[in-house]
C-alpha cells in the first residue's frame, strides 16, 4: 500500500526500485498497534485482540467472537502473501471454531508477500478481530508532500489490495487534497474528501468528523504516513477504518515516547537494529560489496559508482563525521555479519572526521572480527599520512586505492575474485 502514496505524491507511477531498495528511516507499527491509536482519537475501528500464543487464542475466543485472523508483519500485502509452511494468506475470515486452527498455523511461521522480500517475516503476534459487514470499501491516506509543503489527503472511492492497479489504470479516480498547515483542515476540505470516497450509506457528516480527526491523529502524533485500505462503510451506515499502516517520523521520537515505545525490532533487519544501537546511518540492501563512507552525499557517490564499474551495493552506511574507534569496530561488525559481502570498501575523506581514527578502528576491527573478505580502503584529508601508517605497521593484509573511481573498481574486482 505504501508505494501507492509515493507514486501520488510524486505524480510518477513509476515504481521506485526493488522491496530492498525501498528502506524507510521511520518508525512503523503493526495494525493492531496502529488501531488502539486510531481507537483514542475516536476514528472507527473494528474491536479486537492481539494473541501470541495457543492459550492466548482460546481466551479470546470465550471473551468475544472473533473470525477474521490477521498475522501480523512489518510488511504490505499479507492478504495475498503465502507461508513458508504452505499456508496461503495471512489474513482468514473463518468460524469461530476455526479461528485457534488458522491462528495456530499462523503464529511462528514466516509469511512472504511482495514487500518482505523471498526471506519473509517471522509471524510472532496474530490479531483477532470482528468482521464487520462492509457494504462499501474505499481508500484513504494522508501523507506528507514536498509540492505542496505539508500533509496530503488522497481518498479514492474504491479500495483493497489492487489500489496500486486501480490508480495506475484509473487515475482519475484519485482524488488529491491539500491541507493548508497554518489552517489546519477546514469542513470544505473535509467535504472534498468526502466526496473523492463517494461513500454509498454513511451519513456525510459523521464522515467528514471521522476525516477530521484522522487528520488530528495525523498531526498531534507526528505521523510522515496514515495509510487507511481499505475505509469502509457498515450495514449500520459507518465509516470504518478496516485495516490501517502509520509511519512516525523518528525525529520526534522525544515527544512521542509512548509511540516509539511500541517498536518491534523483532521486524526490523538486525542489521539496520544493531547500528541504531552503535549510533551509525545504515540502510541494508542486498548486493556484495559493503561500504564504509563518513557522509551521506560520499555513500551514495560510492554506491553509486560501485553500480558503474559493475557491482552492487551491500549497504549505505554513514559513520557520520565524528565516529570513535568504537563505532568503526561496531560497523565493520554489521558488515561482516553480512554473508552476502564479498568484499568491503572504505572510502574517508576526513575533514571532522580523522582518517587516524579510522584506520584505528580499522586494525581494532580486525583483532575482533575475522575478515574473511578483502577490504579496500580509500583515505583522504585530514590526518591521512598518520591513517596510512597505521594501516601499513598493522601488518593487515589491505587493497589501497588513491581516489573514488580506482577504489571502486578494485572493490568490484576484489567482489568477484
């Protein structure tokens, strides 16, 4: 459902690269999580309970009547996804004497779909909820647009898994709403919104105070993505919000403590958790090559380069203009912790940061990780000729390069030997 919003945003329905190239810098929570917020704000959301385990499942089952099953990932397009263990679908409407069956061949197994990537997501919580009667489904998103420089409502009148289809081939049927940020949504806002849903049997003014306070939500929780797929209207003339993805942005982490408080770590690449951790800018992808770059324009020139000469990227990985000795043994850690890298490329150019301190942590690296893969190194700037003795006193067995382009190509060549 995400890569919806970047299309409309950007007015390009061009897809943005593989799932693996699709990293988000923000926290996500799962649906369940995203629906007890929703819940305060007094938006419509069915009721339910999250499980964990079997015991857990037969006491919802007498506390309520729950019969629609959703695992619950980190990820879109569970509905459509399939279980490693065979299962197809993460999400069931059953009976009530099938719900513990289901939820049990569920809870543990890894679930693939289209934006987990052919590894998929271990299942860990499932989530029990009412089925509502839909009579009506729609789709409605706010996010955060640069055109405009504040939030967006896009609302379509139809909804469900196909959105991205539906939007590719019927693009009128997108409907695109501005929201003023020093006005905040006015009722002709609300109004318009309305009408891109088209709602069938909800009453028009109960929608637009549901339209208003997802918008609250929105804001008073520093949301960058509210994605709602599909917004429903009920047999009892409601607007629902039936299944939803929120995105936070992490740098309002220190007003939104009980938010970041729900993070599920156990759904994030150990790799992108582990250099949170050690205070490194990382981004996992899936090539062979990883990087180690003082900057985020430097990484992306390197990776960018490594495509050139015929490589792929491993990661992007910034240490940062001031990192310790210590955050370089940390991030040579997460690189070979990689089974994918074939090779590792160091590219500094020191200004803040002190290419010394880099070749320090490069030897500490060494004593603790067992490199197993040829390492490149490229130095540059500040404290450069003490950086390069230290390298060559440690008795490492390295590939030096003298500039960007010879760096990346010994690196390629390194990759594929």
């Amino acid at each position: 459902m995400r890569g919806l919003i970047s299309k409309i945003a950007s007015k390009s329905l061009s897809v943005a690269g593989k799932w693996q190239q699709q990293q988000l810098r923000r926290l996500n929570i799962h649906e369940y999580q995203g629906a007890e917020l929703m819940g305060k704000y007094g938006i419509n959301v069915p009721k339910g309970v999250v499980v964990t385990s079997a015991d857990q499942v037969q006491k919802a089952i007498q506390d309520a009547f729950p019969n629609q099953t959703e695992s619950q990932i980190l990820a879109g397009g569970r509905g459509l996804g399939t279980f490693k263990s065979g299962l197809n679908g993460g999400v069931h409407i059953v009976k009530s004497n099938e719900v513990e069956d289901i939820a049990g061949k569920m809870l543990g197994q890894i679930l693939v779909t289209k934006q987990t990537g052919p590894q998929g997501k271990v299942v860990s919580k499932v989530y029990l909820c009412e089925k509502m009667s839909l009579v009506n489904e729609m789709y409605f998103a706010i996010t955060l647009d640069r055109t405009t420089c504040g939030p967006l409502i896009i609302a379509c009148k139809k909804g469900g898994t196909s959105i991205e289809d539906l939007a590719e081939k019927f693009p009128d049927m997108i409907i695109k709403v501005p929201i003023d940020v020093f006005k905040g949504i006015t009722d002709e806002d609300a109004a318009k919104v309305v009408d891109g849903l088209a709602p069938k049997v909800a009453d028009r003014k109960d929608s637009m105070e549901q339209v208003k306070k997802l918008y609250k939500l929105f804001c008073a929780c520093d949301c960058t993505m509210l994605e709602i797929n599909p917004i429903a209207e009920t047999s009892d003339n409601k607007l629902v919000a039936a299944d939803a993805k929120l995105n936070f942005d992490d740098n309002a982490a220190f007003r939104q403590k009980e938010i970041f408080a729900l993070r599920d770590s156990s759904q994030e690449d150990p790799r992108e958790v582990a250099a949170a951790k050690a205070d490194l800018n990382y981004i996992g992808l899936d090539g062979e090559i990883g990087c180690m770059v003082n900057g985020a324009g430097l990484a992306m020139a390197t990776m960018d380069i490594i495509k050139l000469h015929g490589g792929t990227p491993a990661n992007f990985l910034d240490v940062g203009g001031n990192a310790s000795e210590n955050q370089v043994v940390e991030a040579f850690k997460i690189l070979t912790s990689d089974e994918k890298v074939k090779a590792i490329l160091v590219n500094i150019f020191g200004g803040i940061m002190k290419c010394d301190v880099i070749a320090s942590g490069i030897v500490n690296a060494a004593k603790q990780v067992a490199l197993k893969v040829p390492v490149v190194v490229r130095l540059e700037g500040t404290n450069v000729d003490q950086g390069k003795r230290i390298l060559k006193e440690s008795g490492m067995t390295l590939i030096t390069a003298e500039d960007l382009d010879d760096a990346a190509e010994k690196a390629v060549k390194a990759s594929a030997s």
